[in-house]
C-alpha cells in the first residue's frame, strides 16, 4: 500500500478536500494500516480543538463516548466522514487528540501582531492572498490580516499538539485541509527541523500538470507526495458567501 512508501516518519499529515468523500476513507485506511502494524502513536484531527482527547478512554468506548471526549460537532464535520478514521485508533487504544486552535483563543489571535512575523514574508503575503482567494475577494481588506492570524494560530495549535504527541518509533497522524498541511504556508512551519515529517496532499481530480512525468510525478512543490482521487462535483461556495456578507 502507499501508506508504506511514507514510511519511515515521525508525523503524516493528511491534506483533505472537506468536500472528497474518497479522502475520508483515505483516512481511515491510513490509519488502520498503522494501527495494525503498531506504528500508530496518536491521531491528530482540525477536526477537533486542542485540549480534547480520547486518551482517558477504553478501546471499546462507543461513538457517542468518544464524541462527547473530543467535543465533536457534527454540523461542522459529519460524523460519517470523519468518525470511522477515529474510531479505528480509538478500538487499538491509541489516542485521538483535538489538535485546532478553540473558538475562545480566536478574538485574541486575530489581535495578536507577532503572529505576523511566524511566516517568512513571501510565505505571509501568500498566505494572505489565500485568504483572500478563500473568502472570494468578499472580505474588507481591514479584515485580511487578523483572518490570516487565525490561520497561522491554527497550524501553531497543531504543530503544538503534534509535537507534544511524537513518540521514538511510531507515527502521528494529521487530518486536515490541504491548507494546513502545505509546507511553505502551514503547520509544517511551525514543526521542530528533528522529526520527520511526510505531507500529503490529497487531490480530487487529475494530478497538478507539471507533475505527470518524470521523476517528480505525483508531487507538487508544497508537499511530499499527492494521491488523487475522482473528482467531485464543483460546488459554488462563494454563493452563499455572499448572501451571508452582503449588508442587510
């Protein structure tokens, strides 16, 4: 399995497209690979804040235990994706950890100015733009610097929770966006130079055009290796950005 050909690494981070039913069961093949060969030392989840965990729960803990441990929040992130990844390290007793920066801590990180100077200054501008890009051009400029700072708080939160997780000889796994996972822009950043850290971008649709042949293909330049998947149906996002932006 490819699972294999990552290995051997201290941290996999996963980069999903929310919307890629396909990368969820990625997800969970990946786990159950590990967890299998005992190389699974905890699995880390954006899907969940930091500070939540599964550690103090048994291997046959049912889902609604393990939901309320991480304080999961189905309308945000459907149980039906994510949970069958969990489970499968919770039922071989290894830990999920909550991983993303708390709803509480994100007035004080869009404050927060030394958040700016954690990006090199051509990785920040590009992080900014992706904002930007993300919110459809929609957000005030005023607005572009404090939602870049929760970004960067967020691959911080989970860098940290990583880095608290590694363990000699097993393998931390990160479920994330693509975003998060990017090597020049997100949590890779914030990680120590002494792990080994393997990101992958999952990838819906064909592989980036540069990258067909030759010696690099399957890679793009932010990350170690892109596995694709069928494409899904495009959806308009920035829609409904609109509606819930345009003045009353």
């Amino acid at each position: 399995m490819r699972t294999d050909a990552l290995l051997p690494a201290d941290v996999i981070l996963l980069g999903e497209q929310h919307d890629a039913a396909e990368h969820q069961h990625i997800h969970q093949h990946v786990v159950a690979r590990l967890a299998v060969d005992g190389k699974l030392g905890a699995l880390a989840l954006e899907m969940a804040d930091a500070g939540r965990s599964t550690a103090a729960l048994r291997s046959n803990s049912t889902q609604l235990q393990v939901q309320e441990a991480l304080g999961w929040n189905n309308k945000s992130w459907p149980w039906t994706a994510y949970g069958p990844a969990v489970m499968v390290a919770v039922k071989a007793g290894v830990p999920v950890l909550g991983a993303n920066l708390p709803a509480a801590q994100m007035r004080s990180a869009m404050a927060d100015i030394q958040l700016d100077s954690r990006l090199p200054g051509p990785a920040l501008k590009t992080q900014q733009q992706s904002i930007r890009a993300g919110h459809c051009d929609l957000l005030p400029e005023s607005q572009i610097s404090p939602m870049t700072r929760i970004q960067v708080a967020r691959d911080i939160s989970m860098a940290r929770t990583i880095r608290q997780a590694a363990l000699p000889g097993k393998t931390v796994v990160l479920l994330a966006g693509s975003g998060h996972v990017n090597r020049e822009l997100g949590v890779p950043q914030h990680l120590p130079d002494g792990l080994t850290v393997k990101a992958v971008l999952l990838r819906a649709g064909p592989p980036p055009a540069a990258s067909d042949t030759g010696p690099d293909a399957g890679k793009a330049p932010a990350f170690d290796v892109v596995w694709t998947t069928p494409a899904v149906p495009e959806k308009d996002y920035c829609a409904g950005l609109r509606d819930r932006l345009k003045p009353p």
